[in-house]
C-alpha cells in the first residue's frame, strides 16, 4: 500500500485540493447562512 500511495503522488495532491475546495464551500456556506456573522 505504501509503494503505491509513494507512486500516485498527483493523486494525492488532487485530494489535498478536493478537501481545500470542500473546506472553501463550508466556509462560504457558515458565512453566507448566519446573519450574525455578514454583521461583522
């Protein structure tokens, strides 16, 4: 297994972006949802 994580580099970097952009989406959602948070 880890031969094989070592030889799909891109791979793992693809899925660092796909969390970075899933991080991205729930934050615009927590900042767009509550009203609280568009005051400050």
């Amino acid at each position: 297994n880890e031969e094989i994580r070592q030889g799909q580099p891109a791979f793992r970097l693809s899925n660092k972006v796909s969390h970075a952009k899933e991080d991205n989406n729930v934050l615009f959602t927590v900042i767009k949802k509550p009203p609280i948070s568009s005051k400050n």
